[in-house]
C-alpha cells in the first residue's frame, strides 16, 4: 500500500508520521471530492464546513508550488525530477478547517475498506489509531506554528521509492520545511557510522553554502541522533534544523524559522 511505503520512507529517515499528510491526502481525494457538493459557496468563516477547493491546490497556484518545489530541489540537493505515472506530484492545504474534514473523510474510508473486507479488523485497528495520531499531530503543529501550511510532494507509487516532501507557510508562500528520499533501505542496509562532529561538519557546511534560515554565526545547539539543531549565535530566534541520511552521510532535510523552533521543542519535551 501506498500509504505503508510513505511510512516506510519516514521512518527511515528519523521523521515522525505527524510531518506528512499526502498519504492520507491521495488516498482519500477520491472520497473528498465526491463528498463536496457542487455549486455550493463555503465561506471562510464557516469553520465547520471544508470545501474541496480549501484543501486542493490546483491550477495556477498548483503550478507555482511545483516550480517552487523544483527550484529548492536542484538548488539545494542538485536533484532534478522527471514527471511519470509512478512519480507525481502534489498539493494540499493543511490547517485547522481542512484537518477536521481530512480526519473525517479519513475514518470513512478506512471503515468502507473494512466493510469491504479488504482489509482485516487488526489492520483497521491500526489505520484508525495511525490516522487519529497523525491528525492530532499535524492540527498541533499547526497550532503552535499559527499558520496553515501548503504541503507538497513529489511522491512515488508502485516500484517508485522516492519521495520529496515540502511544507509551505500558508501566509508567505515560503519553504519552512523540506524531506528527500532517494529510495528505501534495504534490511541488509547498514547505517554509516559518522560522528558527532562529522555530523556537525556536514550541517555547517550546508548551512553555510544555502544561507539557512539566515543564519549568520551558526551555532549547534542540540544533536539528537541524525537530527542537528541551530541558532544564530547572536539571535537565538532564528533556528534551523538538519537532518542526515544515515545510509548516505549526506543532509536529507531541513527545516527553518518558527518550524525549525516548534521541532526543537518538540524534541527537547520528548520523554
């Protein structure tokens, strides 16, 4: 399943399931849209009622969120991405009016899955629980950030394993958070060994070349696993968070301004 295999791609690569909702996104749009009446006006203020066109980025806007995407792609990570029917890309929005309705739809077609037995009530069980964690942690971040996002990806599907994911601000249409994946490890897979400074070496040097988060005088201010946390050595509020590929030694995220910050607390309240 599609869904399992974005799981897979976070896991690896040290990302909690709270960061991603494109899964849940591409498996239930089919059921979104079908939901949303036709030629019904929502309004912005009604916080109970989501329309299709509050969570779908399409058209124009679609476009200049993919070109975005495209440009932080080669120019941070030299990567290029070639468009297929196993590698699409992506878009939705995420804040506290279209959460509610994704958790919705979400539940009904888990259950309509089950109805269907075509899957069994364990797997139930477990989609259900991973959805309500899930939404509860992306309606949190989104919380404590004040800001919707646009979440973005290019995603892979059938023998397609890799997977570059993208969180907008809703307000500044800036990059605040960014995942790539070049594929899933294999189980006979090892981890690098790269120490601590190496770590930092490499998150430096990143910093560094791409400016991040404007950082001027980068200091280190956490390392949790492949995770490394910064601060302006004379602005404490400005953060930036880098993540490391453990297979590859190479930086496989980041993440800047109040996301950097939320991420940083979150790990340091971890028990």
């Amino acid at each position: 399943m599609f869904s399992k295999k974005l799981t897979a791609v976070l896991v690896a690569l040290g990302v909690v399931a709270s960061t991603s909702a494109l899964f849940n996104e591409i498996n239930i749009k089919g059921a979104f849209a079908d939901s949303v009446k036709q030629n019904v006006v929502y309004t912005k203020d009604n916080a109970s009622v989501a329309s299709k066109d509050d969570f779908d980025v399409t058209g124009a806007e679609e476009e200049a969120y993919r070109d975005k995407s495209l440009e932080v792609l080669k120019n941070y990570f030299n990567i290029s991405v070639k468009e297929n029917e196993n590698f699409k890309f992506s878009a939705c929005v995420l804040n506290e009016k279209t959460l509610d309705e994704l958790k919705v739809k979400e539940k009904e077609t888990i259950k309509e899955l089950y109805d269907n037995k075509e899957i069994a009530k364990e797997e139930y069980d477990e989609r259900i629980a991973f959805s309500e964690k899930n939404n509860d942690g992306l309606k949190n971040r989104v919380e404590k950030l004040k800001h919707g996002m646009i979440q973005t990806g290019w995603v892979g599907v059938n023998n397609e394993n890799k997977c570059y994911m993208f969180d907008f601000n809703e307000n500044t249409k800036e990059v605040d958070s960014v995942l790539v994946s070049e594929g899933i490890p294999k189980e006979s897979d090892v981890p690098l060994k790269i120490s601590e400074e190496e770590l930092k070496n490499t998150a430096e040097a990143f910093i560094k070349q791409h400016k991040l988060g404007d950082l001027e005088n980068p200091k280190c201010i956490l390392v949790k696993g492949k995770r490394l946390f910064y601060q302006d050595e004379n602005d404490s509020s400005k953060k930036v968070e880098v993540g490391i590929n453990s297979f590859t030694g190479k930086v496989s995220s980041f993440s800047v301004k109040e996301y950097a910050d939320f991420e940083y607390n979150r790990v340091i309240n971890e028990k």
